[in-house]
C-alpha cells in the first residue's frame, strides 16, 4: 500500500467537494474553481486524511501514522503540512480545519462526496456541483448539463468555440501556470551545460513576461531541482502545481545555434507543440522570443501591447560576449567567494567583446551585492560597484528586469525607500514573474510597516519560485519581524530540514530561539550556524566555552574571537550577542559601528524583535531616525 493509500484509507476513491474545492483522489489534485491549487504530496495525504474523516477529530499521532506510516517524523513536519494547507485553503481564521488544544484537528466544512462514476470535466466534477449551486428545479438541471456540455467544447476547443466566446485567442480569465524544464545538453559535454542552462533561465523571463495576467512561469530556482530527473512530466505538473511544461533541448556548433522545444499539458503528458530551430548565435534573443510566441500561440494566449513592441526590437548580441555571460551566470549560480571571482572574469570579458552588453553589467552588479551579503568585501565598496554596474545595465536596456530589482536592493541599503520601491515596482512591471523582484518587494515592505503589501507579494514570490530556500527565508524574517516568532520558527525548521546548509536560516532561528527562552536549542542552532559557514573557529570556541559556562560562556567565547577580527561586517552578530548576555551598552556600541560602516544587516533589519530590549535607549532611537523610515514609529 503506498503512503497515498494509507492516507486516504484505501477503500476510499472518488471526488470529495468542499467549498469552492474539489479534492480528487483518482489524479491527486486539488482544485479550486478549475484551477489546480499546488500542494506538496505530503500535504495532500493530510488533507485528504483530515477530508476523509471530516467531522471527527484526528489525533495527532494517528495524522502522523496515516501520512508517515513506520517513518520517524518531527512534529514540525506536520505543522509545515497544515501551514500549506491552510494557506491552500485561505483558512487564516482556522475555520476549516480547526486546532483542538492537546488532541487533534477537526475539517469542519461540509463535505460532498462521488465515488467511481464522477469524472471531473475541465476541473470541475460532473454531476455533483457544489452546494451553494445546487439544482433545485428541472430547468435548472437541463441548464447545468448545457453548461457542462459547453465546458467540455471550450476546453477542447472544438470549432474553435473558445475563441469565439472569448472573443479571438485570448484563454478564459483564469490563470495558466507553466514551468520551463531545464533543456538538455545534447553536445555530449558536460562543460557545455552552462548554455543550456542559461537558454532555460531566458527562456523563463521571456515567458514571464508574455501576458503576466494570463500565464505564471514557474522561477529558475525551483525549475533547476527538476535537472536531469526521472520524474514524469505529470509528477512534475504536481509537485510545481503547474498546467503545462515546456521541455527542450539545445546544441552550439560553429557559431550557430539549434534548439528544439515541446509543450507539453501536465495533466495528460499530451505534447501540444514542438518545433526545431537553426539560428546564428547573434540570433539567439530572436530565437528565445519566437519560442515564447510560439507557446503563447498554442496556449491561445494574447500577446499585450509591451510584449508586442518589445518583439519587434530583439537586439542581436556579440556571439562571444553571450558565451561569457552565460559561462559568468553558471559560475554565479554556484556562490561563494571562488565562483563569484570567477562569474566576474567572464562578465568583464563579456565587455571586452562589447562594452554595451546590459546583461554583463546586470551580472556584475549581482556579484558584487551578493559580495557585500556574504562579508566578502566592505560595504562601502561592494555597494558602490554594484550601484555603478545596475545603473548602467538600465542605462543600455531599461527592460532589464534584473538590473532594477539589483538597483532596488542597493538602493535600500542606501536608506532611499522611494528610489527602492521604484526599482521594485519597475522589475515587476517588466517582469510580473519575477519571484526574486517580489521576494525583495516583500522585505522593503516589511522594514517600512507595510505588513499587507508584504503579505501579498511574498505569497506571489512563494507561487512562483516553491523551492527557494531564499524565498522560504524572507517569508519567515517578514513573520519574524511582525513578532509572529511561533510561525518564523515553524518556518525556519522547515526549511533546515530541506535545506540544511542554508545558513542565514539558522543565523536567525538562533535569535528567534533565545527570545523564546530556549537557550539550549538556540546554541544548537548557532553551532550549527557556523558548521554551515564553514567557521570552525567559532565552532570550536562555542564548544570551550559551553563547556564550562553554558550559553553565557559559549557567547563570551564566540564575540572575543570576533572582536578580534577586523571588519565592520562582525558587528549585527556582536550586537545581537551582547543583547543575549544583557549587555546593552556593547550591544549599542556594535550597532551604531555598523551602521556608520554601512554594513546592510544591521541597516535593514534594525527593527528586528532581536533589539527589543534596546528601544527606550536614547542611541537606539537615534538609529531609527537616521533610518529615515516613512510612516513608522521609532
């Protein structure tokens, strides 16, 4: 018996409508209004126990031993499941499935269910309507089997009926999601990977940016865990909670091009399109736009006006400069010190091919903001060559949505809220599909006490990039922030378990752990910090000084061996150590040295609940003012 059938107790097929949802067994989607809602498949196998067994209440370990049957699981693994769900469901208030204190969960909504004969039709489920919707009269019946009648023809397109209702090639309202698999590499040579995987990335901006209203593309971060995977195009329809995905396949040779692409519907594995291209290299933006139209044509997507006259000025490029910005992308992609020197060589070279290149200078302004983010150069410097190059990549092409989401993240570390926002907004008005233009959209709202726009386009980063453990994190430093410090956990342990090396999470989860007076955990997490930062120095005077004076010791150890450092980039994790030993005055001393050196977390994140304590000191208030926040009380 699989998990699923364990889950759903195994007698159990069919539909179960609740709502405006449909939760179909058969094909393990969720629906909602005809559009698949994403969730995980563990957190599908709970909803569906909870859903089965509506009305009743579920143990805690009887959901685990359903969901995880002979697995060893923590309780946090099933608390991320319900957070999905319930924001699956928009069930903030916990209506739906309702919290019984130290016994279980209760799915409260009124429950419908068809097994064996009811099939759903264009994702709504045949037969069985819901119940605001039901018939209550013959002629209303005679109208519902016309309108499912209809469904069917429009969702075939048979006669070209949906068309004609929509009047020409435009879809109906609702949004179509579409992931862009990486493309394969069919030279033989894996050094050869960099250009297929950067055709993937552009391939996903320029359908990002078709019709934003109609079609979400899926972010390159999540798209890339799919490289190489022998997973069926439906398991990954599921798993990214997407309609259609997009396959191909790319060769060089001699300073030409050839690609092939598939469109393929998830649901079906039905190929919808596929087409091969032979272009010179310099044509390779035109080549990348006639795929993006080609798949807009097959989905009967309507180009809009920008997209059409942006078509109709697709810049050649220098052959060689393309080469080493996609040869700099990949060696970008892997971070850290020794791939950001080299992502920055191939960006300059770039520019010796020719020093009009925007994509060189949107790359080295990346490198050199991911650079100061890392505490591999001073601020100062770091945030002058990434303005400088962002500036000037929007200089040669104000359509890059890249070089004014970079340009936004300078800018905040500037304190210029308004130039930030501006930026922002500009790289999502180029590209509504841009997870890291609104994940960074978030956090400036957050920081200025915007709560609900940041709300929103958190949720629209997490949609569109489900995988990204930078996503997860700034979604959890925005709970952390409004002093929501059980959900900022919650999420943060989440993530470690996907990710376990992604350091900033356990930099703030030890924070999050202190204030919630569990300093044992909280050394775990800072041990664990710096196992994943790859400090065994720190690692080891942690150890030396747990041993003999717990937490208290272990801090003391730590901040002498970064006191002894140079650097104003120590100075937020000095501060938030003296804060933890009570120690205000150093803890002070450390703040304002960091925010006179321009060091971007304690600029940004000043507000965090980690400084609490500090808010009634005259110095503390006098760095909130030189913050300069609109609309925020110091």
């Amino acid at each position: 018996m699989t998990t699923r059938e364990s889950a759903a107790d195994a007698p159990r097929r069919g539909h179960y409508r609740f709502g405006d949802f449909v939760l179909d067994l058969d094909t393990g989607f969720l629906r909602r209004n005809r559009l698949d809602v994403p969730l995980r498949p563990k957190s599908f196998d709970v909803l569906t126990y909870l859903v089965v067994h509506h009305g009743k209440l579920v143990t805690k370990n009887e959901l685990v031993e359903a969901v995880w049957p002979d697995t060893a699981v923590t309780d946090n693994s099933l608390s991320q499941c319900l957070f999905e769900i319930r924001r699956a469901l928009d069930d903030d208030s916990q209506t739906a499935i309702r919290t019984v204190a130290r016994r279980g969960y209760v799915f409260a909504m009124p429950v419908s269910m068809v097994f064996g004969g009811g099939r759903l039709v264009d994702g709504e489920l045949e037969g069985s309507p819901p119940a605001s919707r039901l018939p209550r009269s013959r002629p209303g019946l005679v109208v519902a089997a016309v309108l499912v009648v209809t469904a069917v023809l429009v969702g075939l397109n048979v006669g070209r009926l949906r068309n004609r209702i929509s009047g020409g090639s435009e879809i109906s309202p609702a949004t179509v999601k579409l992931a862009v698999l990486p493309f394969e590499n069919l030279t033989g040579d894996a050094g050869q990977d960099y250009f297929s995987d950067g055709l993937t990335e552009e391939m996903i901006a320029q359908l990002g940016r078709l019709n934003p209203q109609r079609l979400g593309v899926i972010a390159r971060t999540s798209a890339m865990r799919f490289k190489k995977s022998d997973k069926t195009i439906e398991q990954v329809g599921r798993e990214l909670g997407v309609d259609y995905v997009l396959t191909g396949s790319a060769r060089t040779d001699a300073g030409r091009v050839r690609v092939t692409a598939a469109l393929v519907r998830s649901r079906d594995q039905t190929q919808l399109w596929s087409e091969s291209y032979d272009r010179e290299l310099s044509g390779i933006l035109a080549l990348q736009q006639d795929v993006a139209k080609s798949v807009a044509r097959s989905l009967a997507l309507q180009l809009l006006p920008t997209g059409r006259s942006r078509s109709t000025r697709v810049r050649s490029v220098n052959p060689d400069a393309y080469d080493a910005y996609l040869k700099g992308m990949a060696q970008f992609n892997i971070a850290g010190r020794q791939s950001f020197d080299a992502a920055m060589r191939y960006f300059e070279f770039a520019l010796q091919k020719d020093p009009n290149e925007p994509l060189a200078y949107s790359g080295i302004a990346r490198v050199w903001w991911f650079r100061v983010a890392l505490n591999l150069v001073s601020p100062v410097e770091g945030n002058e060559q990434a303005r400088r190059a962002a500036l000037k990549a929007v200089e040669l092409d104000d359509a890059g949505a890249e070089a004014h989401t970079v340009l936004g993240l300078v800018r905040t570390r500037d304190l210029d809220w308004a130039g930030a926002e501006a930026a922002f907004t500009r790289a999502i008005e180029i590209d509504p599909n841009s997870a890291d233009a609104h994940a960074a959209y978030s956090s400036l709202l957050t920081v200025v006490g915007r709560p609900q726009g940041a709300k929103e386009q958190i949720e629209v980063a997490l949609k569109l990039d489900p995988f990204n453990a930078l996503v997860k994190h700034r979604y959890a430093l925005g709970l952390f922030f409004g002093r929501r410090r059980d959900e900022a956990i919650q999420q943060w342990r989440a993530l470690l378990e996907e990710s376990p090396g992604f350091y900033p999470a356990h930099y703030f989860l030890w924070q999050a752990l202190h204030l919630d007076g569990r300093d044992e955990d909280a050394l775990a997490e800072l041990e664990a910090l710096q196992v994943a930062a790859g400090r065994h120095d720190l690692e080891q005077a942690l150890t030396r000084g747990a041993a003999g004076g717990g937490y208290s010791g272990a801090l003391r150890q730590a901040s002498a061996v970064l006191e002894a450092q140079e650097g104003v980039t120590q100075s937020y994790g000095l501060a938030t150590t003296y804060v933890h030993l009570g120690e205000k005055d150093r803890a002070l001393k450390w703040l304002e040295r960091g925010f006179d050196g321009g060091e971007p977390t304690v600029r940004f994140w000043l507000g965090m609940p980690t400084f609490d304590i500090l808010r009634d000191e005259p110095r503390f208030k006098q760095l909130m003012q030189r913050m300069n926040l609109p609309n925020r009380p110091n």
